[in-house]
C-alpha cells in the first residue's frame, strides 16, 4: 500500500477515534451483550422483587429470547458459538417463567433440545458432573453456576446434594495467607466463595461440627463482604459475579442486608435499553490508555493540547492512592476503569504509565510514573512474571503470571529507567533494572519452541484450545521493540532482546493466512483485531511484504464490514466479550508504526 493510502485510513480512523470519546475527555468503549450476565441478572431481580421488577426481567428474557442461535444454544456473545455453561444459565433463568410466559417456554425447550445434543439430561445430577468435569479444580464459575440452576429448581429439589461447598469461612484468615490456602477461586472472586458458599452451607445437609463452625463464620463473613463492596454496588463492576452473590445472599435469608440492596441498584443501572446486560461496566481505563497508544508519534496531529491534558488529569484523578479494601493492593496502581469497582491491575498499570508519558512531559508526571513502577516491582512474581491482580497466588490459571503482563511491566520500566535513571538513587534503579532483567527471563523461559508466547486475558474461540498464541506473540514483541532502543540497556541484553523478538517474528510470519490476515493461530480465520496486532508486531525492512499483505487484506475487510469487533477477550473462567473499540485502536497502532516505517 501506498503512503497516502495509509494517511487516508488514518485520518479516517481517528476522526472516528475522536468522535467515540466521552465528553469528560476520556473515552469507554462499549463491551459486548452477555447472555450470562442477562441470565444471571434476571435471576437476582426475580428473587429480590418479581413484581416490582417485572419490566425489567421481561425485557431481559425477550432480548434472550431474540438471541439464542439456531441450534437452541446461548455463546458468551451473540457473535459466540453456543457452549454448555451459559446455554444452562439461561436455561435455569427460564425456568422461572416458563409457567407464566409461553415464549420462555419455547425458547427453554430449543435450549433443552441443544443441552440434550450435548448428553445432558437436565432433570439428573449429570448437569452437576458436566460443569465440575468442565472447570476442574476452579471452582470460581462452576459452583456459582450450579448454584443458581439449583435456586431455579434445575434439575429439581436434590441439586444441592452435588455442589462443592465452598469453604466461606477461610475468607476470614488474614489476607496475607490467602497464598497459603488452597482456596478453589481466584483472588479476585471473593464475594462468591462468600456469599455462594453460604447459600450451598443454607441448603445442603452436612455435620454437626463443620455445621456449628460455619454458622459462627456467617455473621463476620457478611461483615467482610459489606466490606469489600464498592461505592457503585458492584462487585469488580461485574454483572455476574454481582448477580450470583446477590441472588444467593437473598436465598440465604439475607435479602435486606446493604450489600443486596446496592447489588441490586447496579444491576438495575447497568441494563441496556434492548434488555441486555455486558458482563463489566467498562473497560474505559484500558481502551483510553490503548487509544493514546495506538496514535504513537502521531498522536499531536489528532489530540490537542488541551484535550492530551484533559485526558492526562483523568488518568492521573483515577490513580490508586489507598490500600484498595477489595484485595488489599498497596496505592500506585491502575485498574481497568474509573469505577469505584475497579481494582488496579498488572496490565492497566503499565498501560497507563506508558499513556501519561505519550501525553505530558516526563516531569509532569513523574510522581504518578514512578509510583506506579513502584506498584509493579511489589506484584512482580519470584518467577520474574506479572501476575494481574495478587502476588504469589498463583494456585489457578487466572492468578499466575503470563507473558503478555509481563511483557507490558518489562517495557513500562524500561521506559522509566531511560527517562528518569538519572534522578533514580542507586538502590531504586538497581531495583528497577533487577526487575527489568527478571522479566526478560520470564520471557526467555516461557517462549515456546516455535516462537510464540501465550495471553492469560486473550484467546480465540477457533482454535482448537482456544488459546491465542497470535495475540500473545504481537503484544510481547511489540513491547520488546519498544524496550530494545531503550539507550540504558546494555549490548548484551540487545543482544538477547532481538534474538527473542527474531524468533517471534518467525512464529508470526509462518501462521499468516493466505489471504494476508491472522487469527488467533495457523488456519484460523482473520480478525481485524489479530491482523492489526500482527502487522504491529513484525513491521519492519525484513517483513515489508508480510505486512503490506495484511494491511491490504486490513482495507478490504474495512470496506467491507467496518470496524467489526471478534470476541477475543477473556473474562473470568474463560468468559469471552468484544469490546467496541479493540478493532479502531488495533488497527491504528498498525496504521501509526507502517507510517512511521
């Protein structure tokens, strides 16, 4: 492609950039509609009120009813093939109405029919077996699940019987432990192992002694849980797991406690006008920090000056200056929103870190920089990885360090050093540059034989594990590139840097489509969001040709669909979403480092 047709579709593209940012200089996105969270909310509104929330619900279960996929089943996103776990939750939701309604009737019977291709009966303790065989050892969805089918009557009056009792009461030990136990969440699910552990310890039989020892924990376990609820009312700002811990809180007998009540009010704000529900709020801190990102040496031409400063002093206001009451983080950190909800996480941190810097100059905001690197060296695991949220847990999949965090923390230091080593005392840079050279071996060690490195909060829905090695693989060299001119770092640690990013660009070259696209893998059909990232990551004299190729295939999708967004993200036990504006940003980044080039 030629230079003015990049410029054009830029020029394109920002005007749409600029055009989707809020009117407080920020912008939020738009998170796909979640079957899940639609089933889940309604369920909490029918136990709080049916009568008084009665619209609220229907409009719920029509958008439902106009969304399930024609074999009978219900994905993450209306753009997801059907998978068990949610088809059940909504399965479980109609259940409630299918007396009353006839169109819920119908749609719970072609969900019936899809739940029985997939050999399970809903009227036996199979269902039980299925989700258990499905997450394994995490019980973070699968016992909330199990739980609300049973709240519904599915399979009927013995469903307690086959659900895991969560063990509620250790969410009382001192949080400082929490490593230490073998909690069967993840650090962030809390409120569920408290109030879904509760409602399973109310309705199923168990003995005498773990009896007496769980109702004393009941009272202090509430105590905890009001604690940790947000000012918004919702928990992580996330429609189910705020729904799944009030609707088993009011089945617990608990309905008038404070913690229901604002639960409730946020999922009463959080419906869509066609009835649906997203599974957060946002993710407005991500896809401002990613905007910005996207715009690179470009960024001047699009963003004023006044509104580069509007945008900064946001980031800035949202900056953690406390030990959050959710788990317990020390104040440097970034979360995913400006919500109350938002807990300050490994990949928003260093995100914004890397934003203000593009936006104001290094003295403005070195205070917030630095003590954001100060945030990201007390996460940092002994592995050398990033974790997302807690430090050393590291007992499930989604608390353990991942190459794509750690990638982001590797460059956002680095940047820190170049810019402010010489105002650093000797034993921060020493600090810094340890962590630094901790990460790079993290990510020696854990780039995989033919190149590539595996996400932790990104998958593919069409790959056969639904990993995403694309994905991972972009994020990290583009992160490595922009570290390797860092002027601090040393011949021999160039050296090593570019022989990583040489051998992910061979991975990322070899798993191009024919047509010039990526998926998430070899032979997996091209998204906007995986071509953009990939022709980002290896754009350069040598790949001239291999990028060229998917910017080309990048225009025609273009003309074609417009910014379609592909479900990519992971939420959760693998709960997928799309968000509105990973496309726009994925694809100016490509647009801003080709004219760059």
């Amino acid at each position: 492609m030629q230079k003015d047709q990049l410029e054009k579709r830029f020029n394109e593209l920002s005007e749409i950039l600029l055009e989707e940012m809020n009117p407080q200089g920020f912008w939020e996105g738009e998170l796909s509609s979640s079957a899940l969270g639609v089933a889940v909310a309604v369920a909490a509104l029918h136990f709080y009120d049916e009568k008084k929330y009665h619209k609220q619900i229907l409009k719920g279960l029509s958008w439902l009813q106009k969304n399930v996929n024609e074999d009978g089943s219900f994905g993450d996103t209306p753009e997801s093939p059907g998978n068990v776990s949610t088809s059940l939750l909504v399965y479980a939701a109609c259940n409630l109405y299918t007396l009353a309604d006839s169109e819920t009737a119908l749609l719970q019977g072609k969900i019936a029919d899809y739940l029985s291709s997939q050999n399970i009966d809903v009227y036996s303790e199979q269902v039980a077996k299925v989700i258990l065989d499905h997450y394994k050892k995490d019980y973070t969805f699968s016992v909330p699940i199990l739980t609300m089918c049973g709240l519904c009557g599915v399979p009927g009056k013995e469903a307690f019987n086959h659900i895991p009792q969560l063990p509620f009461e250790l969410s009382l030990v001192p949080r400082k432990f929490y490593r230490m136990l073998n909690l069967s969440v993840v650090s962030y699910a809390i409120p569920a192992l408290v109030a879904v552990g509760i409602v399973v310890f109310k309705k199923k039989q168990s003995s005498v002694f773990s009896r007496k020892m769980r109702q004393w924990a009941i009272k202090p376990s509430l105590k905890l849980l009001n604690h940790l609820m947000p000012e918004s009312g919702g928990f992580l700002e996330a429609i189910p797991l705020t729904a799944f811990v009030s609707l088993s809180l009011i089945e617990s007998g608990f309905r008038d406690l404070k913690v229901v009540e604002k639960g409730i009010l946020f999922l009463l704000e959080t419906q869509r006008e066609d009835g649906s529900w997203p599974i957060d709020i946002d993710l407005s801190t991500w896809v401002s920090t990613l905007a910005v990102k996207s715009l690179r040496s470009m960024k001047d031409e699009v963003l004023s000056s006044a509104g580069q400063e509007k945008l900064a002093a946001h980031l800035v206001y949202i900056h953690n200056r406390e030990v959050h009451p959710f788990n317990g983080s020390q104040p440097g950190g970034w979360g995913w929103t400006n919500f109350s909800g938002s807990v300050p996480d490994g990949d928003d941190t260093p995100g914004t870190i890397l934003a203000l810097l593009q936006l104001q100059s290094k003295e403005a905001v070195k205070k917030q920089v630095l003590a954001g690197c100060d945030w990201l060296l007390r996460l940092q695991n002994k592995d050398g990885g990033f974790p997302t949220f807690s430090k050393g847990w590291g007992k499930l999949p989604f608390d353990q360090s991942c190459a794509d965090l750690t990638g982001h923390c590797l460059l956002a230091i680095s940047t820190s050093i170049d810019l402010y080593g010489d105002d650093l005392n000797p034993l921060d840079l020493k600090r810094y540059m340890r962590s630094f050279n901790s990460s790079l071996n993290y990510l020696k060690k854990n780039q995989r034989k033919n190149g590539s490195w595996l996400p932790l909060w990104f998958g593919n829905q069409l790959t056969a594990d639904h990993t995403n090695p694309v994905y991972g693989t972009a994020r990290v060299l583009t992160y490595l590139k922009d570290s390797v001119v860092h002027k601090w770092i040393d011949h021999s640690k160039t050296l090593e840097i570019r022989e990583l990013i040489e051998q992910g660009e061979k991975f990322l070259v070899s798993v191009q489509n024919d047509d010039g696209s990526w998926g998430g893998g070899a032979h997996v059909p091209g998204t906007i969001e995986e071509t953009a990232l990939s022709v980002s990551a290896i754009i350069s004299d040598n790949n001239k040709k291999t990028a060229i190729k998917g910017l080309k295939w990048l225009d025609e999708y273009y003309q074609a669909n417009g910014l379609q967004a592909s479900p990519i993200g992971l939420y959760f036990a693998s709960l997928w979403y799309d968000e509105k504006l990973y496309p726009l940003t994925s694809y100016l980044e490509a647009l801003s480092r080709s004219l760059e080039l």
